[in-house]
C-alpha cells in the first residue's frame, strides 16, 4: 500500500513539475511576441519535452545491468 502512495506521489510531483514549466515557458514566449497561440505552442512543447525526459530518467533509473557471464573475473 504504502509503495502505491509513493507511486501516485511521485507521479504528482513530475505533472507539477511539468506543468510549471509549461506555464512559465507560456508566459515567457507570450511576454516575448504578444502572441497568445505562440505562448499555447511554447506552453504544450515545454509541458511534453519535460515528460519525456523525465520518462527518459525514469527507464535509465529503473534499467538493471546483466550480471557478469565469470565473477571471478570482476
């Protein structure tokens, strides 16, 4: 049970981290070009980049190494 609330906690924490991003790089690119639809496509790539590489750091965290083929030899 408690290794479910850690799952849901650490999946909380990355969407809030996603979403701050996005909304910063949303009002940055709108404060730079006054663009409101250009600040939507800033906001969605930085939200979506920030989820791939944090999945990125999830799989390289979570990828185990093959144990040697001869351990005397390590």
């Amino acid at each position: 049970m408690l290794d479910d609330i850690r799952r849901y906690l650490d999946a909380t924490v990355a969407i809030a981290i996603m979403a701050t991003l996005g909304i910063a790089s949303g009002f940055i690119a709108s404060g730079l070009t006054g663009d409101r639809n250009l600040a939507f496509v800033a906001a969605g790539v930085a939200f979506a980049l920030t989820g791939a590489a944090l999945v990125l750091r999830l799989w390289l965290a979570t990828r185990k190494r093959a144990p040697p083929l001869d351990p005397a030899r390590e």
